[in-house]
C-alpha cells in the first residue's frame, strides 16, 4: 500500500538498507518488531519521543481528556488547558512573557518570520549555513542545505545566510539596519554543529546592538534533550523568542510554542479587529495542550534533564575513549543526549581504496556501513546526521539507562572495529552500497 499510494522511494529505501522490520510496538527508548525482537531507538522519531514512546502519564492524560469531553476548539473562546502549558512554558524563561501556539516546528519558524517582521517593521530574515528550520516555503528559504532548497525557488525575499560561528559575516548582515531576526540553532541538528565559545553571547549583542531580534530555534535542542531545558541556557543567553515543538507533543499529539517577549507579541496583536490576524485552527486543541503539560510534567517527575546530561556524558566518554583506536573515527561531540559521531578519509592505503570507492559513488555513504550493520546485527536504530555528511547522530529518548548507554558504546566499537577490517563482512555491504548507488543513478 505505501509503495502504491505513498512514497514508493521511501520503501525502496527501507528495503535496501534492510531496515524493513514492521515494528509493532513502541515503550520508552525501545521498538519490537514483528518478532518480538528489541530495539534500542537513537533516533526517537526525529526528537519528538523526549520522553520515550507511549509514557503511562501521557496516555493517562490524553485519555482523561477524551472522557471528559471537553468543548475543544470552540474558538471563540479561551482554552483553560492552553493557559496552564503557556504559563508552564513560561515559568522556565523568565525573561519570556508570552506564548503562540503552533502545531509544528515549521510552523513555529513560519510564526516567528511574521512576529519578527511586524514587531521590527523590517524585512530581512538571517540564518546560518547548514541551518535546518523545517520544510514549508518560509522555513524552507532559511535553511542552510541546497538540497532542500534546489527546484522550489525563488522563495522568501529578503532571506540571507552567512556561517555558522562567523561573527563577522553576521555583523555585516545586520549592518544594513534592515534585519528584522537572526534565527539560530544553539546546536545545529544537521551534522551536530557546535558554536564555537562565546558565539552565541556574541551574536545575541550583535543583534540587540543592530535592533534585529535574536530567535533560537530549539525545536530539537529544547526541553532536555542537551542537559538543560533550553540549549541556550549552557551559554547564558536570553534570546528575544524561542521555537519549540518536536518533544513537546510527547510524540503523540502534534504540538509547538513560539515563546517571546511581551512587546513582539503584542505589536501583531495590538487591536480588536487584529485578535485572530496570526493563528491555525488545530494549534491549541486540547489533547495537544495535555501532551504538552503531560510531557512536562514527566520531564521534570523524572529528572529526565538531569537524565540527559549524565547518560550523555557516559556515551560520549565511552565514544570519545574510542577516538584513538580508529583512524576513521575523526570525533564525538555534543551535549547531553545529542551528539554527532563524525568519520573520515582515512590515511593508511590500505583503507583509502575502499573509502574512495563509496565515496565516489555516493558522498557519505560510508556512514550507511556503521548505521546498517548497528541496526542488523546490535539492534540500535541510528541516523547519518544529514545529506552527505560523516556524522552519525544519536538523539534517543531522555529516558535512557546506564545499560543502554554501555549497549551503545560497545556496539560502537564493535562494528567500527569491523570497518576497519578489510577485506572483511563491512565491506562486502560497501560493495553492495555501490551497486545500489550506481543502479539508482542509472534509473535516475
Ligand atoms: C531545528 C529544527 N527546526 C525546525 C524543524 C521543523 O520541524 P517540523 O518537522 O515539526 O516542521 C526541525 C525538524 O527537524 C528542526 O530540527
């Protein structure tokens, strides 16, 4: 049926890397397949399982809301439920006072486009390379990687981008005086991309200085994922709006909040005839609004930051002790349970060979010989952390054990140990890689 009536390229994927399983069921860091057989998740559904999958809170609270048949979207009126997530929200920015509900993270990022230019009267939107905001056409002109973007331009005007941790480049852009928000996230999710010390500081005076607001996009950075509620918080930086969405849903209800400063909030609502001039019918439904307060709730019942920042380190410890045994394993960096595992050329002929030959088929496809074998024969579902990239990235649930943690490592090191092999069963499925790769370019 999917390949039929769906994406038949997405089966077709599925089916090569071998990753076609049919899980029945999901609890917490963990899927089963059909066979009953484990899985430990480091993917967590693009970020949005912070709290694992089908948490007992969660499903308690959204039942609760089906029983007692709430009025839901009335519309014209004002959602108790929204009042008490906005006011949570807001209890861990402080020097935040308001909220917008959203049902996504684009959406967010498409709301903070319009709050950004009506409050700053100004056009222009910055962001960074290699930046990742979503994929409707505002979010879409802001992100940093040309496969996303080629074939659907023109998009928004007056976008622009400049690199990631490059000071002096953003000052140029906001020098113009017709910026109207610097849009930034504290970690970026494609590659795991972490600014340089003092960046962020840096970049949010720079903006204050040239009147342009400073917007963290922490849809997958926020709410625990780095050790801290909000990524921002390890720099000490208070941005003018932060993006939040992903976690907040606790995987079940779509579910996302732009929070900002008063004046921002109320220069797009600023009069009666204008109370509905920004909104999207769904965004603050009431079982969205009770996964939101569920998904807090746990968090904090659990200690699931705090959670994050110790498993975290013991996984990236036990990665980063592997570094010098591997002349392909270039670095593991990180925060908290995010953290990107990155590859390289490596030098000795032996490998080089073998390395060029996926190379030019396909740039970071050496990566697929970590992820496949980490799925097939370790049970551990991972990601590449973007489109030809050597960084695997690992953003599993909050939830995770010292066991899963050591799981982690230990697997690791077991089959890069068998990348490093050669001749030998890693590149066997490389040789493989590279029939699909040739054969896919032909039919293309
Ligand atoms: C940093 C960031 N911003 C925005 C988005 C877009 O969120 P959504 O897929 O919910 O539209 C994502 C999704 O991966 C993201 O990681």
């Amino acid at each position: 049926m999917h390949s039929r009536h769906l994406n038949e390229q997405m089966v077709r994927v599925l089916r090569t890397i071998g990753y076609d399983v049919r899980f029945r069921r999901g609890k917490g860091q963990y899927l089963f397949d059909s066979n009953g057989e484990r899985y430990l998740d480091l993917l967590s559904g693009f970020g949005v399982f912070g709290i694992g999958r089908n948490h007992p809170a969660l499903r308690e609270a959204l039942t609760n809301v089906l029983d007692s048949e709430f009025p839901n979207l009335v519309q014209l009126d004002v959602s108790t439920l929204a009042g008490i997530l906005a006011e949570r929200l807001l209890a861990h920015v402080p020097y935040l006072d308001k909220v917008f509900f959203v049902n996504s993270g684009a959406e967010a990022v498409e709301a903070a486009i319009k709050f950004a230019r009506m409050a700053t009267g100004r056009p222009g939107i910055v962001s960074c390379d290699h930046a990742f905001h979503g994929l409707t056409n505002g979010a879409l002109s802001l992100n940093g990687d040309g496969i996303f973007r080629n074939g659907f331009e023109p998009l928004l005007p007056d976008t622009q981008r400049v690199p990631f941790n490059d000071l002096a480049a953003l000052e140029r852009a906001l020098s113009s005086r017709k910026v109207a928000a610097f849009i930034v996230e504290p970690i970026q999710g494609k590659g795991v991309n972490m600014p340089a010390d003092g960046y962020l500081q840096a970049a949010a005076e720079l903006c204050r200085r040239h009147g342009t607001l400073f917007i963290a996009d922490e849809i997958q950075t926020g709410l625990g994922r780095t050790g801290r509620f909000l990524a921002l918080e390890h720099w000490n930086v208070e941005p003018d709006m932060v993006l939040l969405a992903k976690a907040l849903s606790g995987g079940h209800v779509p579910c996302g909040a732009v929070l900002m400063r008063r004046p921002i909030f109320e220069r797009m609502f600023d009069r009666m005839d204008r109370a509905v001039v920004h909104g999207s019918t769904f965004a603050k439904n009431d079982l969205a609004m009770a996964a939101g307060i569920a998904t807090l709730d746990v968090i904090a019942q659990e200690r699931l930051i705090e959670n994050a920042a110790r498993t975290g380190e013991r996984i990236m410890q036990g990665l980063k002790a592997l570094v010098p045994n591997y002349e392909m394993l270039r670095e593991v960096r990180g925060k908290g349970l995010m953290i990107g595992i990155e590859f390289g050329a490596p030098d000795s002929f032996r490998l080089k060979a073998s390395w060029s030959l996926l190379e030019t088929a396909n740039k970071g496809l050496f990566c697929q010989l970590i992820t496949i074998p980490l799925f097939k024969d370790h049970k551990i579902l991972s990601q590449v952390a973007g489109h030809g990239l050597h960084t695997i990235k690992l953003i599993p649930a909050l939830v995770m054990t010292d066991q899963d943690c050591d799981h982690v490592v230990n697997s690791f090191d077991s089959v890069i140990a068998g990348s490093h092999r050669v001749p030998g069963a890693v590149w066997s499925l490389g040789k493989t890689l590279v029939t699909h790769a040739a054969r896919a370019r032909k039919a293309g």
